[in-house]
C-alpha cells in the first residue's frame, strides 16, 4: 500500500457511472472506495503503530469472527422452480435501490417448497456475499428482538455484547450490516414488521424471506408466489426419490396435488419396508367441509419411526353428524409446534402437581412455558407469564386426574396468535419413578373441551391443538392414545349441543403418531375418514 492512495467515493461513483455501470453498481463502487480509503489508513497506522488491537477495515468489534454460513441445506433432491430461480437472482442483482438491501418475498401455502426454494438461492448466491449467509425462523423466535439477538450471535457476539433495549438492540444489528454484503433468509415471517426490521441500510446485502401470505407495507419487494409442481415435476420428483415408475406411482405423484411435502412423504411410504402407500385421499370441498382455511394434504406415512416430522402439513376430516350448529372438525397437523401459528388455544399436557418443567426440559410444557414468557433480548425470562398464572390458579397440592385449568397465553399469543392454554393433568409422578400416564386419558380431553366452552365469551368459534398427551415422559402407548384421544373429541363435538369449538387439532411430532392418528381417525365411526 506504501505510495497507493485510494480514490474518493465520489470519484469512484463518478467513475464507474462514466463507464456505463447502473446506480447499484456505482454505490457499490463508492463502499468499495471508502473500504479501501478506510484500509489504507488503518495500513499506514500500523505501520506507525499506532492502530488499535482488534481493528481492521470492516471495523469488526475485537473477538468477533467472520460470519458464518448457516443456511439449512436444500433438499437432496430439488425438482422445478427454474422460473422463481432466475426470478429471485434477477431481482437481487437489478435492484435500483441505492440505499438499503434489496428483498423477496417467497409467499405460499404448508409443504409448497418455501424454505427449500430460499435455500437453493442462499447455496448458490452464497460467493457474492463473503460476508456471511445467516438464517433465522420466525416459527422458532417470533419476537424480532430475539431475531437481532440470533442474528447477532451468528457474526460471533456474545450476549454480554448485547444491549438489552430492543432500539439499541436493532442500532447494533443495522450499524454491523452497515457495508457489508450479507445474505439474510427469514423463514416463517407473518408480519411486514418482521421483515422490515431486518432490511439494512446497504445495497450489498439482501434478504430473503418465506411465509404464508404475501405481507403488504414493503416497498419494492420481489413477489414470489409459490404454487403447485406441474404433473410432470411431480412425476420426476417421486421417480428420483424411490428410483422407479410405475402405474402405482404414476396414481401416486398425480394425488399429491404438486405439494412437494406431500410428494416426499408419499416417497417415503413407497420405500418404507412392509409399508404399502396410504390410499391417497382427496381434498374435500370447502363446501363440504366448511374450513376453507385449512388444507387437506395426501401425505401417507413414513412406517413407524420415531423421527420427527420436518414439516408442517395438516389433514382434516369433518364429523358425520353434531348436535351443534355447523361443521365440526377433527383435524392432525405434522411437525414441530413452535411452527403453529393459526390454532386459536393450545392444550399442555400437565402434571397432578400443576407444575410447568424447567425451560431446558425437552417437553411440550416447557416450550409453552419459555416461550410465552417475556424475556431480554439476550433470551433471559424476566417474567415467567404462563407458570406465575397457572401456580396461582392450581393453588397449593395436587389436583384429580384430568383437571383442566385455563390460562393466558403470554408472549404467545404475539408470537404465533395463541389466544389461551389449557393445562390439563395428564400424568402423575410417583417417587422414584418419575411419571406416568393417567389411567383415563379420554377425561383430559373432555376437562380441556369442557374448560374452554365454559370460559371463552368469544362469540366466533375457535380451533384447539392437542399433544400426544401422556405418551412424553408419561410413557403412554401412541396407538392407544390416539384412539382415545380422536374418539373422544368427536364424541364430546358431535354431542354437546352449544360449543365454541369448531377444529380439534392433535399434534403428530413423529411419523408413528402421525401413523396412530390417522388409523384412529379412519375407524372411528363419525369421521368421514372412518
């Protein structure tokens, strides 16, 4: 560098504008030049030495490393979306905006391939931005502090670097994105809010992100909207996955309705060994089901593994008959709950004692617990919600079995629209034995459902989300839990004459439970799957 003098931005902005290159290209020659401007003087310091430790051009605070890339790996086998591919590239590359990152939005419905099409792009744009590719998911996190703080921690930060106010929480994630060139991927965003607190000030980064619906309030934004494989997409996804075509899977791809979720699970059961596919089923009218909302996805099952489900699919059947006014519903949903985002009250299933697990238990009640309570931006609990209402309510000693207790939701009900939990004693522990699974699951349900209707005012029906209660730490059987916990839901919808209830919801986390649910819900006689 000795007797090299770096050009001013503006020269380098005049120059490059001169030579023809586009407004993105000439702000990105003007960083370029104050990095360099930057550089050399932080070269001529240490050559007088007089540059402070743990400096650098980039400015990096001392003991923060490079970024890393931690973007989740793209499906093994990716059939399709050529089209959104070049779309996304294209707008990342031609953005016109000279001050702040440049966005797309990957919008479509469960299963349709959102986070793998974000993953493709993130793996190959991956050398443009040295600075790192880092992923973050709104279904995991919710709050957007807890996102700067995740993101943060990925560029090296420790938590006693953080700030506690969330203002200058986001200052510290925007002033360190500042001329850098960073790829963001946010999986699950539901409001525009979430995105834009994300977006940096600088053209050399950009962010991608995946949700439901298109979120409105952004300017400038790439619009993808996700839809089916065609018929032959479909074909050559499931042809690749099980190596093989026949008229069987021929029958199979055309049912899956180009879901590429429900593509990898039929694969899944073709290849399960002394597993035939499930009898592919069709998704119901809206009229017939009086849930348009909610989809019915082909997605036979992987056998009985104890693996858990990657994604998020929802299956549902419609009662034969009730008592009450409208169409009542029973309905599986697949996958990890912190992704459940549209289920009006969740049910934890709770001890005799009524005493919520630590937050690092691996346990439904403990994700309930953490994560509906209000924490620092580093994630400390500095007010534990749901626990300090629940321990107020259940009072002193231990209740019956199946004793149900409505609370709030805390921090949830921001995070993923969750408007109340029902705690119900589903396992009693016994000294030196730990726990285990009440003798009368099926009461559980009844108190949770009888609770719910005599609490809620609300004048619009509302869906319910049940564990596999018991069948944790309890150590219930899957088979004989689902069957319990599936026919008694119908029985108290199809019975009770006036209920709030309109969907009963049941969490299949692994394949076996997914399994258990649906044979309960095909033999029970007052589902239309039975």
């Amino acid at each position: 560098m000795n007797g090299w003098k770096a050009p001013s931005p503006d020269a380098a902005e005049a120059l490059a504008t001169a030579l023809g290159a586009d407004d993105r290209t000439a702000a990105k020659a003007r960083d370029l030049a104050d990095d360099l401007a930057e550089l050399n003087r932080y070269t001529r310091a240490k050559q007088r030495g007089t540059a402070p430790a743990g400096t650098s051009a980039e400015a990096r605070p001392a003991g923060v490393p490079e970024a890393r890339f931690d973007v989740p790996p793209p499906p093994s086998r990716f059939i399709g979306r050529e089209a959104e591919v070049a779309a996304m590239q294209a707008a990342i590359h031609g953005s016109k905006t000279l001050h702040r990152a440049p966005v797309v939005q990957i919008f479509g419905p469960v299963g349709i391939g959102k986070t793998a099409l974000a993953s493709i792009v993130a793996h190959e744009l991956r050398p443009e931005y040295p600075d790192g590719c880092v992923f973050v998911d709104f279904g995991l996190l919710g709050d957007v502090s807890a996102a700067h703080a995740r993101l943060l921690s990925r560029f090296g930060f420790t938590a006693d670097m953080l700030p506690a106010e969330p203002a200058e929480l986001r200052a510290l994630y925007l002033s360190y994105l500042y001329r850098r060139s960073v790829l963001i991927v946010a999986d699950n965003v539901v409001a525009p809010e979430q995105v834009l607190a994300l977006v940096p000030a600088s053209p050399s980064c950009a962010v991608v992100t995946t949700g439901r619906r298109f979120l409105d309030h952004i300017d400038e934004v790439c619009a993808i909207d996700l839809g089916p494989l065609t018929d032959d997409e479909s074909q050559a996804l499931l042809t690749v996955l099980i190596g093989a075509t026949n008229a069987e899977t021929v029958e199979a791809a055309s049912s899956s309705a180009g879901v590429p979720a429900a593509i990898r699970a039929t694969a899944a059961g073709l290849r399960g060994p002394g597993h035939g596919p499930r009898e592919p089923v069709k998704p119901p009218e809206p009229a017939e089901t009086g849930a348009a909302e909610a989809r019915l996805l082909p997605f036979p099952p992987a056998g009985l593994s104890m693996e858990p489900i990657p994604d998020t699919i929802t299956y549902l059947t419609p009662l034969r008959r009730s008592r009450s006014a409208g169409v009542r519903n029973i309905g599986i949903v697949t996958g990890y709950l912190r992704r459940v985002h549209d289920v009006d009250i969740w049910v934890n299933s709770e001890n005799t004692d009524m005493r919520m697990s630590r937050f690092d238990d691996y346990t439904i009640s403990a994700i309930i617990r953490y994560d509906g309570a209000v924490r620092d931006a580093a994630g400390r609990v500095i007010e534990d919600t749901i626990a300090d209402e629940l321990a107020l309510k259940a009072g002193q000693g231990p209740v019956a079995a199946g004793t149900a207790i409505l609370t709030g939701s805390g921090a949830l009900a921001a995070s993923h629209n969750v408007r109340a939990i029902v705690h119900v004693a589903a396992v009693y522990g016994e000294p030196g034995a730990g726990y285990r699974q009440v003798r009368d699951v099926g009461r559980c349900v009844t108190g949770a459902l009888a609770e719910i209707d005599r609490s809620l005012e609300r004048p619009r029906e509302v869906s319910v989300l049940f564990p596999m209660l018991g069948t944790g730490q309890g150590g219930g059987s899957i088979e004989r839990t689902a069957a319990v916990l599936v026919g008694t839901a119908a029985e108290y919808l199809a019975s009770v004459p006036v209920t709030r209830i309109g969907t009963v919801w049941f969490l299949a986390h692994v394949h076996r439970e997914l399994t258990a649910l649906h044979a309960a819900v095909d033999a029970h006689p007052l589902l239309k799957g039975g």
